[in-house]
C-alpha cells in the first residue's frame, strides 16, 4: 500500500477511482472481460513507480494484484542505452584516424604549394578538420567508456594523491582556470578501483572547467576558479568539487546524471552518468547541488566508511594490492 501512498484507513470503503485513478482503466476491462493485464505507471508524491497490475473478476468483486517493476524497466531501458552507444562509438571509432591522418596529410604534402592569399584559408579548414575530429574522438570515446563499464577491480588506492593528480591534469588542461585543492589534505586509503576513481574526478572537474569557461566568456568576472577538497569525518570520505560557473540548469536538474541529458552543444550527457554509476559501484553517492557561495555548482562524490581502509596516523599494510572483487 506504500506504493499508492495510500492515507491511514488503506482507502476502505471508498471507490476505486478515487483511491488509485490509474487503475481505472483496467478494472473496467476486467469487469467486462474477466481478466486484464496491463503496466501502469503510478506517480505519488514521492516518486513514480511501474506497476505490472493483473485484475480478477470474481464473484464478489475485482482482486488487482501489482508487481513493481520499476527497477526492472530501467534496468531494461540503461541496457539498451548501452547498447545503441556502444554501436554508435564502434561506428564513428572507425572513420576517425584515416579523416584526421588524411587531413594532416593534406597539410604537409600541399601547403607549401598553396598560393600566400589561399594560405589563410587552407589553414583553416585542415585545422577545423583536426579539431573537429578530435572532438568527435573524445565523444565517442565517453560513449564507448560508458557503453562498456567493466565490474570494478579493488585495490588499495591513495584519495589524496588520486585528488593531486586529477588536480594537476585539469591545470594543464585549463591554465586559464585557478584549480585549487584546500589544505589539510588528509591522507586516507580507499579500496577502490584507481582508474575509475580518477576518471570520476576527471568528468566532474571537466564538466566544472566547461561550466566555468561558459560563465567567463558570459562575464568575465570573477576569474575562472574551481576548489576541490577532500574531508575525512565519521560519515566516510568526500571529494567536493565547486566552481563558479554557469550553475546546474533548473530544468531537468535533477535528471542531470540520467545517460543523454546535456544542456551543451557539444555534451553526450554521459559524463555524470558514468559518474554516478562508478560511486554507486563503490557503495558511494553523487550529489549534485549549487556553490556555497554565488553563482555555480558543487558536486560531492561520497565514499561511504566501509570503502576506507585507514586514513592518516594508521601504519601501513605491508600488502599494497588487495584484489577483492
Ligand atoms: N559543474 C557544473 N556546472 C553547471 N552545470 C553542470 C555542471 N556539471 C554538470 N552540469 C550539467 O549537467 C549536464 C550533464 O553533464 P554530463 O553528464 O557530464 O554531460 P555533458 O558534460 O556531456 O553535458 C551538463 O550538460 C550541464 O548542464
Ligand atoms: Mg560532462
């Protein structure tokens, strides 16, 4: 009765209708032929749930019985989003190295013969070609990580130093931008899968660098400026993310980890989806809300206790590399 959110007299000696509108339908149909089957979808205050409802007639009356399917559907449905993406990156893969090495070709072979007032021109479109198809490359290569998501290897990994280089490779990828990371870094050791932590990191400080470079070519001011920290409390580990970029979007805020969704032209929206599909594998949370302060967003990546193996004055294992999946 929790799924119909149903008040404290379970709906006794009320019509149908009014208790569960939605099931309306089928107990006409079972009314008339004896049995229905259909799949309803049940909006409550709470949340949605799909319901596969079989109505009775009997004797006395109609039994409805429900089962919820809700998981199962978008289980269904995340399976087939991987699939058409991983179609789709094989495809687009294919093409890509000889369209830029033919391009690059291009240059070499004809650019000192092309005439000083064409030079211009020339330049430009080989370059647009290179960049263009570096960019697709990039897409597709988001697709196909999502597409293919292998189960996590655990291993003993260093958050902080995790943090440090995601910090670090986001510097050199936008110098532009004033990447910090608050002290005290806490030195604490999660069991985790390494090469998933860093590319969860990496898709969030790319998604706050973009929001970042929006903003600034809106507004220049304040300068482009992302903080990153890593707290350890009784709760378990967080990574906190925040810039002061163009802030989540109010629409559809709340759908922003759901493979597809992007506001960006040139966005997959399959950034925050990988995301939250490595924390969850890791026992953790996404949490996608606004800055402190002014305007941006903050994104906090939660490890709970369980995933922490010691932090700080703790002596080290001997043993680096526990495997336990
Ligand atoms: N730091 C951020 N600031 C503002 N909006 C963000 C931020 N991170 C994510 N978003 C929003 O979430 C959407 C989905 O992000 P993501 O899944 O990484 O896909 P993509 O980056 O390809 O658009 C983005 O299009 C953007 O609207
Ligand atoms: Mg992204």
């Amino acid at each position: 009765m929790a799924l119909l959110d149903l008040p404290g007299d379970r709906g006794h000696g009320r019509a149908l209708d009014q208790v569960a509108p939605e099931f309306a339908l089928i107990a006409d149909n079972a009314r008339v032929a004896g049995q229905a089957e259909e799949e309803v979808d049940v909006a409550r205050a709470r949340d949605t749930h799909r319901l596969r409802v079989r109505a009775s007639r009997t004797s006395d009356g109609l039994v409805l019985t429900f089962d919820d399917i809700t998981r199962l559907v978008s289980a269904q449905r995340n399976a087939a989003w991987r699939d058409v993406a991983r179609r789709i990156a094989h495809e687009i893969k294919n093409p890509l190295t000889p369209i830029q090495l033919s391009a690059e070709r291009l240059q070499r072979k004809f650019r000192k013969d092309v005439p000083a007032a064409d030079l211009e021109v020339f330049d430009r479109c080989t370059d647009t070609i290179v960049r263009q198809v570096g960019d697709i490359g990039r897409m597709v290569d988001e697709f196909s990580s999502f597409a293919r998501m292998p189960a996590p290897k655990f291993a003993e990994q260093d958050a902080a130093e995790l943090l440090r280089a995601g910090v670090f490779a986001q510097r050199v990828a936008t110098p532009d931008i004033s990447v910090e990371l608050l002290e005290p870094i806490p030195e604490v050791v999660l069991l985790a899968d390494g090469r998933m932590l860093a590319q969860a990191l990496t898709n969030v400080l790319k998604n706050a660098s973009e929001a970042v470079a929006a903003r600034v070519a809106e507004t220049p001011k304040p300068k482009g400026r992302i903080t990153t920290e890593l707290v350890v409390d009784a709760e378990g580990v967080t990574v906190t993310v925040e810039d002061n970029g163009l802030g989540l979007p109010a629409k559809d805020r709340d759908r922003l980890t759901e493979p597809y969704v992007t506001t960006r032209e040139k966005g997959t929206g399959l950034g925050l989806a990988i995301v939250k599909r490595i924390l969850e594998d890791h026992g953790g949370e996404l949490i996608l809300t606004d800055a402190r302060r002014g305007r941006g967003a903050r994104a906090i990546l939660k490890f709970p206790t369980m995933a922490m193996i010691r932090n700080g004055s703790a002596p080290a294992a001997a043993d680096t590399n526990v495997e336990v999946s």
